[in-house]
C-alpha cells in the first residue's frame, strides 16, 4: 500500500505528520479541556449549592424557631432583588404543601422537580439555565418540610460553549503552527484550569478574599473575572447578614438589659399550645424560686387574691376577645407567708390573619410600695396625724350617708355631737405643745371608748371634735352620752404641778327629713355648741333655730369687727376712779366701745370674746393703747395746768402669752412721748394661776419700767393669796359681786374687810367696782378702801367729756 504524499517533501510531510500529531494532540487537548471545564464548573456548581444550602439551613432554622419568616423572607428578598446569577429564588414548604417562605422569582408559581440527582453530576449544562436544589428542613414541632432553592448555571455554560468554539478556532490556527506553541497554549489551558478549580475549593472552604487573575480577554480570563464578581457579591452579602445578624442580637440585647433595668418580671403564652413561659425575675416578685411557677395558663390563679381572681379572668378574656386593646391589672398575688403583695400585670396579644389570639406576652411588675404610698395618702387624707380619727372630710361623708339611710328608713334617726375641749389654749400656752397634744390624744381615746360600735368619731378643728350617734331612738339617748362624754380622765402635768381635771362643752344637733345637708348638720351642732360654752349651768345644749340667726349675726358681727380694726371703728370711753376720801379724781379705766353703723354702740361684753376668738385681741388691744395715749396727750395740751392723768388700761391674758409683749406695749408709750408713770395696765386673777409663766415675767418688765399693775375682778378666780406676794402688782380691784351685797351680807363685809386689810399689809392700794349708792361707798370709805369706781360717781364717757371732767375739778357723787 502506498502511502499519500509519497512524494512529498519531507518537509511537507514533517509538518502534515506534524500537523496530524498536533490534531490529534489539539483534540485530546480540546477533549482534556472540556473535560476540565466540566470538573470544574461542576465542583463550582457544587461549592456554591452546598454553601447556598448550607447558608439558607442554617437562616430557615435560626428564624424558623422563632416563627420570623417574614422577617427572613424580607432580608431573602433584599438578596436577590435584581438577580440573575447565582441563587436566584428560595422556598421554604411546610409538609402539608404550605409555602412558608417565598423569595425571588414571584413568577415562578409551581417548583420543579431537582435537577440534580446526585451530586457532582452535571449532565447537560447548556440545556439548564437554572438549576433547582431540594434539601430537607426540620421545622418547629419536629415537622419534616423541605428548602428549595435556584442557582443560575447561564455563566457556567456561556463559558463552556465560549471554551469550546474557540478551542475550534485555535485547532485550526494551530495546525499552522509549531508543536511548541501547541504545547503552550495546551499548557496555558490546563494552567487557568487549575487556578479556576483553586478558586473554586478555596470558596468552599468559606475563603471569599481569593482572588483569580484574570488577564486577557478569553473564556477563562471571563470566567474567573465573573468568579471574582461572584466571590466578592457572596462576601457582600453573607457580610450584611452577619450584620443584620449582630444587630438583632444588639436589639435583643438592650431589650433585654431594658426590661432588667425596669425591674419586670416577663411572661409569654402560647394559646394554641397551652404553654406560658415565666421570667426568673417574675418568680422573684411571687415569692418563688426561679422556674417553679408552672406552664399551665391557669397554673397562675391560684397565687392571686381569691376576690380578684374572676376579674384577672374577666380581663383576660376581654382582651383576647378583642374588647380592649391592652390587658392591664393592679391586682395581689399571695406570697408564700401567705401576705398579698400588688402588682401591676400587663400583655398584649398577637393575633392571625383572621383576627384570633394566638399569642400573648407581657410583663408583672412590683408595685407594691407604690400601692401602700397610695394608701397611706388616701388614709392620711381622711384621718388626723395626731389622734388617727377621722377628720372633718371624712366626717362629713359618714354624716352624709347617715343622712341618705334616713331617707330611706324615716324612722331611722341619729346625732351629731360638736365636743369642745374646755379652756385647751389655756393649758396649750400654760404647759406647751406637748402636753396640749397629749390632752387631744385623751381625749380622742376618751370619745371612742365611751361611744357605740357603729358610731363615728372625729376630730374636726384643733380642740374640737365630733361623734355621729348612728341609731339613736330619741335626743334622751344623745344626752345621756353626752353627759358621759362631759368628764375627761385626769392626766399628770409634766411639771408635776398636779393633776389636771379637763371638762368638755357638747353642742347636740338631732337629724330631722328638714336636714339633707351634713355640713348644715355638723354647723348646728357647732351652734349649740357655743351656746354650751356660754352657759353657766349646764355643758350640754341642744340646737334650737334660734340658734343658727345667732350664728349668722356673729359671722356678720366678725366680719366688721376686723373692718372696724382695719379702719380704725373703734372708740375708747373713760370711767374716773375717785378717791373716797374727798371724791376727787384719782384716774380713769379706759374702756373700748364700738359704734357699730347698724347696731349702735356695742359695749365690750359684744365683741370682746369674739376678737379673742378669732385672734384679734392683741390687735385691739394694741389699738385702744395707742388711742387712750393720743387722748392723754390731747388732754395735756388742752388743760396744761393739770396734773398728768393716770389711765388704766386692760390687758387680756392671751396678749400675756406673747414673749414681746412688754416691749410693744412701752413701744407706744414712749412714742407718744408720754410719762411712763401716766398708763397702768389691769390684769384678771386668772393670769396669776401660774406665777412662773410668761404673763409674770412681762408684768415684772413693765414694773421695772415704771408701769404700775392692778388686777382686775379679785377674789373672783382662782385662789392667789399665796401668790400676792410673788406678783408685781401696785393696786387691786374688788369686783363688783362682792360690793352689791356688802350693804346686806356681814359675811361678805367681813371678807372684803380682811382683803383690803391684806392688800395694805403687801403695800397695794384697794380699788372697789361697780359703787352705785352712797352707803357702799361710806361702808367701802370706812372699811379702809382706798378709790372707788360706778355709775354713783359717773358713767364711762368719751375723750372730750372726760377733758370736760378734768377742767371742772369737782368732787364726783357728793
């Protein structure tokens, strides 16, 4: 047989043998080069299945236990937006054929079958753009789902058919050239394909920082340019999902550190389960260690307070019913020592497409001091700090249902008492604070020991307080507790001065169907309680009508008095004191008048009691001071011939009580630039009860100050003979119940005898009152009194007929 190109050149023949050596070797080459190419693309194809899937399982679990698909499904969607490369749309499907996560491709409506039967296969890449990856998922509650997802192959097999047409073309070219660049270009393949398969194992072992080099413009050069794109996106993204990732867990983490600093305990409830999950935190506020309160929904109910457990229940099901849009509740929950402690539960519930709870967490928070702050103000609201009774608010509440049971039952009847504690400022400014208070606490404990059950007792002013007689069949009933109530126990003084024997005055109001008002109630028995402090004879006194006109008119009597000592209404009068020797004028009391617009002139017994009452007495007296000094002094200029007068005037005992009394009252003297000597101040018996007591050591200031003392209505009060001699006093005034009947009565005569007598024995000069017939005055002028004063030598007058007086220079009653 004869070979072809037998006569060739061997030139010729070289390169045909060259040429067919360098086909045959350019076709294994191309065959070696496609298979390359496919071992790679499918170990590419592999690694990025297997981290898609790795990355997706592990996202579905992580969100899938927390039911957060729609949060998955959105960072998912963020993914692949725009996406024609790589993974291209993720489904996630419930066993029974529900899809619970759908990302990418919305128009893929039905998911294929996989493509990949086993893998590292890849049977015909130019006939798949995509290929489709199923995995099984475990789902919550050991359900068995699967994950499917796409991978676009469309690179992968651009480059293949890319790779194979120009391996043709280069087969051709190289024909033409030399075995060694055939060799090199064969090298240069097999070299690129090793950099791809590096690349490509260096993605699967999660190395996204490797980097191809990608010279050139050919098949390989695109591919592992695509490669880098590919390596940098898959780095970007799993970047922004360990970033969301870190967020959430810092979102977690301040939720978490918000809920501890808010000191909460957590709850959450699965309704469809029948599971609640308790907090550590709301164990410690029940009382219980950590994990011991039991998952069982109504497991909670018996730690509640058996009268709030059916409305925990009733809020609880408005809520899931929808009815409110929050569950709150201050409730008690039992301790395990059996107290109660508040707290404040609340939750809110997630609901379903359809609108049903499915869901339900909140929070129990410790309120338990709050509460007891709560209540501690209600109560100190309603009751006295000192005493603990009910106050006048509250008070008047229980008189004000008291008032409605009438209404309802005519024949129900009660009372209000207005209890008085008699001569308490007294003891206050005598003995201090402390032991005032004392005396209200006995008082306190005195009412409620002698009172019903069922009674109320109050205190309703400082030394005022007020009992409600719930159920009395008639006022006899309400006087006879009355009466018990009159007679306070006795209490040792600090001082150990003895002990001290306090009485009450009680005003009585009885209910009537006339009465629906129970301030107007408490109001008339407060009416009768003034006229109880006025009476001699009897320290209970039942309300009258009468009663409240009187109020009224002292209420309107109050309001001008302060305008009368505001605009200076206020007169002074002048009763000489005369010497019954010769009935020459030895001095003057000077006595307040008021010549009110409506009611005329209103002698001191109308509105004396009321200025101390309401506090007024130093005003006025400070007030009939300074006018008695500018009358002096107008008389001065207006007889400049005469002896300075000497005036006298009155000083009440609670002006005693202020520690400065002394220097006002020389104060207005001296402004008036008057001799000191000109005004003397008169005192009643009762301030000498108590010697040691501010009242004597502003009486020895004004004596050392050249201000003579007399007092007033002696013998009258308490017993101060044993304290004549310790008082600083110049003169004193027998009161007029001893002068009327000493005419009549050898008795008396016999005792005002031996006081004046006493009286000259302590260097004081005697001062009768209220003369009004000439044989006291000679009965009084021979027993050895010194001055006289009455209506038998003449009736208190005003400033310009006092002048008058004093210029005639007449005996007076001769």
């Amino acid at each position: 047989m004869r070979l072809p190109f037998r006569h060739s050149s061997i030139r010729f023949r070289l390169l045909l043998a060259s040429t067919a050596v360098q086909v045959v070797l350019l076709t294994l080459l191309l065959a070696n080069s496609v298979r390359l190419m496919n071992n790679a693309a499918s170990a590419s194809l592999e690694t990025l299945v297997s981290q898609n899937a790795s990355m997706l399982h592990a996202m579905a679990v992580s969100y899938g236990d927390q039911q957060r698909y729609g949060e998955l499904e959105d960072i998912l969607g963020e993914l692949l937006s725009d996406s024609n490369e790589g993974l291209v749309y993720v489904r996630i499907v419930a066993p029974n054929s529900r899809t619970l996560l759908s990302a990418g491709m919305p128009e893929l409506r039905h998911l294929p079958a996989p493509s990949i039967a086993d893998e590292g296969a890849l049977e015909d890449i130019s006939t798949h753009k995509i290929i489709h990856v199923r995995r099984p998922l475990l789902l919550p509650r050991n359900e068995i789902g699967f994950l499917q997802f796409g991978v676009s192959v469309s690179i992968l097999a651009a480059a293949r058919k890319a790779i194979i047409e120009q391996g043709a073309i280069i087969s051709l070219v190289e024909i033409a050239l030399t075995f060694v660049l055939l060799s090199a270009i064969g090298y240069l393949l097999t070299h690129n394909l090793g950099r791809l398969l590096a690349g490509s194992k260096a993605i699967a072992d999660g190395n996204f920082n490797h980097h191809l080099p990608a010279n050139g413009n050919d098949e390989l050069a695109v591919l592992a340019r695509h490669f880098n794109i590919m390596a940098k996106t898959l780095k970007q993204r799993i970047g922004e999902i360990e970033e969301t990732s870190r967020q959430l867990k810092s979102s977690e983490e301040r939720y978490a550190l918000a809920m501890r600093g808010a000191n909460d305990g957590l709850w959450d409830w699965d309704i469809p389960g029948r599971t609640i999950y308790f907090s550590d935190r709301s164990c410690e506020i029940l009382g219980l260690p950590p994990g011991s309160l039991p998952s069982d929904p109504e497991g909670i109910l018996p730690y509640l307070h058996p009268d709030e457990v059916e409305t925990y229940k009733e809020k609880v099901l408005a809520h899931l019913s929808g009815v409110t849009s929050q569950f709150m509740l201050e409730h008690r929950v039992r301790q395990p020592d059996g107290s109660f402690r508040w707290v404040l539960t609340r939750g809110v519930a997630q609901r379903d497409e359809k609108g049903r709870a499915v869901r339900m967490a909140g929070s129990i928070g410790d309120i338990h001091l709050r509460k007891r702050a709560e209540q501690r103000l209600i109560h100190d609201a309603l009751h006295d700090g000192l005493t603990g009774l009910p106050n006048r608010a509250l008070f008047i509440e229980h008189v004000t249902r008291a008032i409605g049971q009438q209404r309802r039952d005519e024949r129900y009847q009660f009372a209000v008492l207005a209890i008085n504690i008699e001569r308490f400022s007294l003891v206050n400014d005598s003995y201090g604070h402390a032991v005032g208070d004392e005396l209200l606490r006995r008082a306190a404990e005195h009412i409620v020991a002698t009172a019903r059950e069922g009674d109320v007792a109050a205190r309703v002013g400082g030394d005022q307080f007020a009992v409600l007689l719930n159920g009395v069949s008639h006022s006899t009933e309400a006087l006879r507790i009355a009466e018990a109530l009159v007679e306070l126990p006795a209490f040792a003084t600090p001082s150990a001065e003895g002990e001290l024997h306090p009485h009450c005055r009680i005003g009585i109001a009885m209910s009537g169907t006339e009465r629906d008002d129970a301030e107007a109630l408490l109001r008339d028995a407060d009416n009768a309680l003034h006229k109880a402090r006025r009476s001699e004879s009897s320290p209970v006194e039942f309300f009258h009508t009468s009663m409240h006109a009187q109020a009224i008119r002292s209420l309107k009597l109050e309001v001008d008095l302060r305008a009368a000592l505001r605009e200076g209404g206020l007169t002074v009068h002048y009763q000489p004191i005369v010497s019954l020797s010769d009935r020459r004028i030895a001095s003057f009391e000077a006595l307040v008048r008021w010549p009110h617009p409506t009611q005329g002139l209103l002698p001191p017994n109308e509105f004396i009691s009321l200025a101390e009452t309401l506090d007024l007495i130093h005003d006025l007296g400070m007030q009939v001071l300074a006018m008695t000094c500018r009358d002096i002094r107008a008389w001065m200029q207006g007889d400049p011939q005469a002896v300075p007068v000497r005036v006298a005037v009155n000083l009440s005992a609670r002006q005693l009580s202020r520690p400065q009394l002394a220097e006002e009252l020389l104060a207005v003297i001296d402004a008036s630039e008057l001799p000191r000597s000109t005004v003397r101040f008169e005192i009643t018996e009762s301030v000498l009860a108590h010697p040691g007591g501010p009242a004597a050591r502003t009486l020895h200031r004004l004596r050392d100050a050249g201000v003579e003392i007399l007092i007033d209505d002696f013998g009258t009060g308490y017993s101060t003979l044993s304290y004549l001699h310790t008082i600083p006093c110049d003169q004193v005034k027998l009161d007029g119940s001893f002068v009327r009947s000493i005419t009549v009565d050898e008795r008396l005569r016999a005792i005002v005898a031996r006081s004046i007598e006493l009286a000259h024995d302590l260097g004081m000069t005697v001062v009768a009152e209220c003369i009004e017939t000439e044989d006291q005055a000679m009965l009084l002028r021979d027993m050895g009194c010194n001055f006289g004063q009455g209506y038998l030598f003449a009736r208190p007058m005003d400033a310009e007929s006092t002048l008058n007086l004093l210029k005639n220079k007449m005996p007076l009653g001769a």
